[in-house]
C-alpha cells in the first residue's frame, strides 16, 4: 500500500483519464498529488522534466500523458503521434527511473496488439504480428514505453509497470470533430444534427467493426488498484471482456440523444481493426472487475457534454 502522504506525480492530470485518477486518489484520502499544467512542466523538454524530478522528487508516478486522438487524427498525423509520445514517455520515464522514483505505471493502449489478433486478446499475444496501419505511429510509441518499463524493471530491479487499457470514454473527454475518438464524436454530431434538425448523420466505415469501451472512473478505479496492489513485470489488460459494432454503438446513442434522422455508414472509409475485444481474466483473477454498466456510462458521458454545453 501507497502511504496517502506520499507523494504523488500524475502526468497529464488535465485529460480524461488524467483527471478521473486525480479524482480517484482525492476520493481515497490523498493529498499530496503533484500536478502540472503544460505551461508549468514541458515533457517535450529533457532538461525541464530532469530539474523538475530532482527539485520535487516524487516517489510515485503515473504516466497518463500522451497524444490520442481519433481514426482520422492517427491515420494523417501519424509521425506527430509517434515522436510526441515517444518524447514524453523517454522524459519521464527516464527520469523517474534516474531520481529513483518507488513506483511507475505506464498507460498503454490496447491497439498494440496485431491488426489479426486472436480474439479477445490475451497479454501474450503482444508483438505477435503487425499492428493496425492506421494507427501505427501511437502504437509503436506506446510498444516502446512499455518496453523501457519492463527492461528497466529488469535491470535495475524497479517497479516500473504497464496497463494496457481498451477504449475509454467518460466526462472531460476530447468532443472536437476531427480528433475525437468515436464515442464523443459521435455524440457532438447526432447531438448537433438534432438541434439543426439534419436528416441524417455520415458515420466513416460499414460500422460492422467491434469494439469494446470501458468507463473512464473504471480505469481510474482499476489504476489505484495496481498503484495499491500489482507488482508484477507483466503488464495487465484492463478491460471490460465485452464488445458492441459501431453500428451498434451508433443506434444506442442516437436513442440517448433521441435524434430521429438517419445514421448513414460510408463504406469507402476505413474502419480500423475489425474486433479489439481484451481478455481480461488476468485482472479479474488478481481481482479487480468493472463496475459502470454501457448503457449507464453513455447516459453520464452525455449528460456532461450537455452540463458543460461542449456544442
């Protein structure tokens, strides 16, 4: 167990799931959270990440800070999403591993896994193939900071671990249309097409493809659990082991919106992988589950875009 007066450095606190862990650990009774603002700490910049490790001296740390974005936003920028992440993960990471922090947890992604993988995909199944060509660059950022976790784990005997999480969606996600992942692009369209009563809304894809999504106060739930708990050199799936279609997932949220146009699937654009469905018996084994339901999740998550008039 972390000691609550520790403390405590959360890169990226201002994103979604940044914020969610903040407000997780808050919730449990720690206080001593360390949280900077880009303007204050640039992980682009070796030196000021080193000079902010040896001033403040964290001895924990969770790197939820990275470049995402949406099919259209990895397929066009896909040399931004590789050097970016890859500049902020070796920054901090490197640095925690120099001023010796106690404990790491590295967020990946579950699109590190082959574009064909067996499905749903079990941690061993990691760099058995290629990745999916549309996001290649976020994917081969987030394979090498997991790499340098579990080779510096190896060698210098720290507990630097991984997490490799489905897709997450939640309060505070990104709702801009070109480089939103689907769910709150999703919601932003349907909802604007209600209010300027559109006929119908173009969704990229057939929408055959599967996905699988997790609620963003869930990861920041199963983070403390493995900040609290998981030591282990292998990193842990976490994941809810269920999948819905686009197409699926597109109907649910039309009906939440109550937009009464049609949902029309361009099958000239791509649709990413076709299932990314995690096997998570690993984490339900060492004991941790979900708790959000989808339907409830997507009702939340649309209730905050409305509460914060994100249109």
């Amino acid at each position: 167990m972390i000691d609550k007066k520790a403390k405590i450095y959360i890169a990226g606190h201002r994103g979604m799931v940044g914020s969610s862990i903040v407000r997780k650990f808050k919730q449990e009774g720690f206080n001593n959270l360390i949280l900077k603002t880009r303007q204050e700490l640039d992980l682009f910049d070796k030196n000021s990440v080193n000079d902010f490790f040896s001033k403040v001296k964290p001895e924990y740390v969770i790197l939820a800070a990275a470049k995402v974005g949406g099919i259209k936003e990895n397929m066009t920028h896909q040399a931004n999403f590789l050097y970016e992440n890859l500049q902020i993960q070796n920054n901090v990471i490197w640095a925690s591993h120099i001023h010796n922090v106690k404990k790491l947890l590295f967020l990946g992604s579950s699109c590190i896994y082959p574009r064909n993988c067996p499905q749903p995909m079990k941690e061993e199944y990691f760099m058995n193939g290629k990745v999916e060509p549309t996001n290649e660059g976020y994917a081969i950022a987030k394979i090498a900071g997991m790499k340098l976790c579990e080779k510096i784990y190896t060698q210098y005997d720290k507990c630097f671990i991984s997490c490799m999480p489905t897709n997450i969606y939640g309060p505070n996600d990104n709702f801009e249309n070109d480089s939103a992942h689907v769910i709150p692009s999703l919601i932003r369209r349907i909802h604007q097409a209600k209010i300027k009563n559109d006929k119908e809304v173009i969704i990229w894809g057939s929408g055959n493809s599967r996905r699988e999504f997790l609620y963003v106060e869930d990861l920041a739930d199963a983070i403390f659990w493995l900040m609290s708990e998981y030591n282990k050199n292998e990193f842990v799936n976490i994941g809810t082991g269920t999948d819905i279609s686009i197409k699926e997932l597109a109907n649910d949220i039309k009906k939440i919106i109550s937009y009464k146009g049609e949902l029309f699937f361009d099958k000239t654009k791509p649709d990413g992988m076709p299932k990314k469905l995690l096997d998570v018996s690993k984490i339900h084994t060492l004991g941790w589950h979900h708790k959000t339901t989808f339907g409830k999740g997507l009702e939340k998550t649309y209730q905050w875009f409305i509460e914060h008039k994100i249109i």
